[in-house]
C-alpha cells in the first residue's frame, strides 16, 4: 500500500480510544476530529444528525469530511468515529489521505468503557454486548483490511500505544511507505 500524505488516522471501534490517543500525540501534530468536524458544520450533535436524519445521512457527512481533509490537510493526526472505514469510498480517500492506524479492542473493554455512555446512537437500548459483539465481528476484518498499522490497546497506557504507533510509523518509512 503506497501512502499518498503524511496524516496519521485513527481508526477502530467505539471506545477505542481514538480521540484519547489523538489528544496524547497532539503535542506532535494538530489534532482534526471528524465527530467534531461533521457536528460543528451540521451544527447539532451526533446524537441528533441520527435522530433528525438517520444513519445513511451521517454517513455522507463522513465522506464529505474525508474528502475535504483529502484536499488540504497534511501532517495531522486524524480521529475518526468508528463507522466511518465501512465505506469502500471511505477506505479509499483514507488509504489517501495517510497512514491508518487501527487501535483494536474487545468487546470487554468497550463495555467498561461506554457503561452508561448516552451519546453513541448504535449503542444505545438493550443488549449492549450483543450489540457490540455483532458489530466487532462485522467491524474488525474492514479495519484490518484498511489498516497499515494495528495496536491492541487493552490495558495499555496512552504512552505505550504512543510508542507503538511511533515505531510502526518508523517501520513504514524505512519501507518508504509512511508518514513523514
Ligand atoms: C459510530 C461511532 C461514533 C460516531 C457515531 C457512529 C460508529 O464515533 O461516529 O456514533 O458507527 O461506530 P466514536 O467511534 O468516536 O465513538
């Protein structure tokens, strides 16, 4: 997979930590969120574009983002929401747009994570662990597929993932395939 820019997105399920990790390396490099993104150009939260719109619309609020960053951005660091991979056009403007790191999780962990969370739509009623079980196994292939570097976070520290994501990027480069 030959990289196109020098952004490293975040990718993985809800929980992940992507935005946690985002934040940490944001020292390195600007920190874009497209959550945050897509809620300020819509001008309501996730939680209503679902409510008002529906999930499809959501989605194409993804793919505009991405394809805005696609444009003009360079050497951020990327957080994306978890849904937003499972899009063949999606994974291609990623694969464009720079180095996709994927932060894997278990079901385990996602459900400590998000007890009582409110704001995730697909999330939300009863079942959880049946919801998030379906959604992993559906989930995690896409991610690997889109993937140029995969961490399991589980009961790491942020300063570890950081340096797994550091030596994997450094890893790319020597191949010449990762961000500058
Ligand atoms: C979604 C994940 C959310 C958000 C939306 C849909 C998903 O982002 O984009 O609720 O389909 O997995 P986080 O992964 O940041 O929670």
């Amino acid at each position: 997979m030959i990289v196109m820019k020098d952004n490293i997105i975040l990718i993985g399920f809800m929980g992940a930590g992507k935005t946690s990790v985002g934040k940490y390396l944001s020292v390195q490099r600007p920190l874009l969120d497209v959550d945050q993104m897509i809620e300020q150009a819509a001008g309501m939260s996730i939680r209503d574009i679902f409510a008002s719109q529906g999930e499809e619309a959501f989605r194409r609020l993804e793919t505009r983002v991405l394809k805005e960053l696609c444009e003009d951005t360079e050497h951020a660091i990327i957080s994306t929401g978890g849904g937003l991979p499972l899009r063949v056009e999606n994974r291609e403007l990623l694969a464009k747009l720079g180095t996709v790191v994927f932060l894997r999780v278990t079901t385990d962990t996602v459900l400590k994570r998000l007890a009582g969370d409110t704001t995730r739509p697909l999330l939300q009623g009863a079942d959880k662990e049946q919801k998030v079980m379906a959604l992993l196994a559906e989930r995690n292939t896409v991610y690997e597929q889109a993937a140029h570097i995969v961490i399991d976070v589980d009961d790491k520290t942020l300063s570890q993932i950081g340096q797994e994501l550091s030596e994997g990027v450094l890893r790319l480069q020597k191949k010449g395939q990762g961000a500058g």
